[in-house]
C-alpha cells in the first residue's frame, strides 16, 4: 500500500478559528450585499452560522452611504440631493435585497387570507399594491430621517457638537442603525421557525443561540461607542420593540420566517433606529 503524499490536504481537517472566521464574513458579505466577493463558498446550511457577522455588514453599508453623503456635501450639494444619493448607494451595495423582501412581505400579508395564500404571493415576483405603498413609505421615511438629522445642523449629543458634522451625524447615524437593524435580523431568524421547507432563508439552517447572542452584542457594542446616551438607549430600545412586533406579526401571519420576512424585519428596525436618533438630536 503507498502511503499518501504529505502534502496532499486532508479532506476531513477541520478549518481553523480564524478561517472560519474569515469564511463566515464572507459568506456574509455574499449574503446581505452585492459586492464582488471573490471566491466560493459551500452555503447549504451554512448561512445561519455567519449571522454573527452580519452587524459588521451593516457598518460598511452604513459607511458606504455616509461616505457618498459626505462627499456630495462637500462639493456643494443641497442636503436633499445628498440624503437621495446616500441612499442610492445603500441601495446598489444591498442590491435592494431588503426593499425587495420588505414589499413581498407587504403583499403576501395584506393581500393573502390563507397562510398558504401568503406564502403564495410572497413567492411570486410581481409587485403588488401593498408592496408600492411599503416601499414607498420606508424611503420617503429614509429621506425624511436623513434630511433631518443634517439640516437640524445637531450632533446626537454636546459632546460631539464641536467635532463632528452634520455630514459625521449623518455617518454615525447610518452605521449604528445598520449595525442594529442586521442584528434584528438575526435575532428573528434564530426566534423563528422557517415558515416553508424550501427557499434560502430554509436552506441556510438554524441559528445557533451563540451565533445570534454575538451578533446583538456585537451591534448593541457599535452604537454605544458611536451614539452617546438618549440616541443610544432610544435606537436600542425601538429596534428591539420593532424586532419583537415584527416576529409576533410573522408568526401570526405565516407562522415562522422566510428571506422575505428577514428583509422587512431589517428594513423595520433600521428605520426604526434612524428615526429613534433623529428623536434625540430634537432634544439636544
């Protein structure tokens, strides 16, 4: 018998810490964005297992968005014109992922009487009534939270007053509720059966307890370094009472979670966090 090469690679090795790391950010960055990520990974039923991850996906999306907010105020833009482009970018990063599970989510919810009927509808590509009037309520609600927080011209507390922009208001504003609203996400997809055996979010497995417990530290660690007291505490605490009424609502409407479902959960929550910290700067 010749024995193997010692170099050849060992198909049962187990990977290390770090490239597993490394794998599951990836895998996230695959999941939640459209950017160009090389390489492949092996997703059936990996999925759940990088939601950890997914608050660090929300900070680059956030930053992406507050760095064209930034630039497009720079060169002299109105404020109007820069919240547009800000989120434009966000869209083009996510592919509008989440916008799309939001107005599917919408459909199947407002225009099915079976839950049969629901998933049905959700399914199915077209846009509905219910799914125009979702979407276009969450952007003008986007524009709105956006527009305001720059030209109110307030940071989110006396200490960043001397330091920071509208434009950095706008940056912290976008990173922390990315960060929490993907943690939402996870949070609700671990809280959540799979409402059908089919689909990614099916596919993608169970989120382990370890898993979704990182990914809600991991955010709530985020905001708290970047947003100071009342807007920390009012973002934190809408986006868990929005996290909550969004499970409560899926599980009544289709009894469990689909890709869909995660999608308007993230965009519920992020504009939750959004608004919760355009609260506090009104107090300021």
């Amino acid at each position: 018998m010749t024995d193997p090469r010692p170099d050849s690679p060992d198909p049962y090795q187990q990977p290390s810490r770090r490239q597993r790391w490394f794998d599951d950010l990836r895998l996230a960055l695959m999941l939640l964005t459209r950017l160009p990520i090389p390489g492949g990974i092996h997703v059936e039923g990996q999925v759940a297992r990088a939601v950890w991850l997914f608050p660090l996906v929300g900070v680059l999306v956030g930053l992406g968005g507050g760095a064209v907010f930034y630039a497009a105020n720079r060169i002299g833009l109105g404020i109007s014109t820069s919240a547009l482009l800000t989120i434009g970018m966000q869209v083009l990063l996510t592919g509008a992922l989440h916008e799309d599970g939001l107005a599917d989510t919408a459909d199947g919810f407002g225009g099915g009487r079976t839950r049969q009927r629901k998933l049905e509808i959700m399914r199915d590509s077209r846009i509905g009534t219910y799914g125009v009037v979702a979407l276009l309520l969450i952007l003008s609600l986007r524009f709105s939270a956006l527009q305001e927080l720059a030209s109110n011209l307030l940071s989110i507390s006396d200490e960043l007053d001397e330091t920071i922009s509208h434009a950095g208001a706008i940056i912290v504003a976008l990173v922390s509720a990315g960060a929490l609203s993907r943690a939402a996400l996870a949070a609700a997809w671990y809280r959540l059966p799979a409402a059908r055996p089919d689909g990614l979010a099916a596919s993608g497995g169970s989120v382990p307890l370890p898993s979704a417990l990182l990914a809600l530290g991991l955010a709530i660690a985020i905001a708290f370094l970047l947003l100071p007291g009342t807007a920390f505490i009012l973002a934190v605490a809408g986006v868990a009472a929005m996290t909550l009424a969004m499970v409560v609502l899926a599980h009544r409407q289709i009894g469990g979670h689909t890709g869909d479902v995660l999608g308007a959960v993230q965009q519920a929550t992020e504009i939750t966090a959004l608004l919760a910290i355009g609260a506090a700067t009104l107090q300021v």
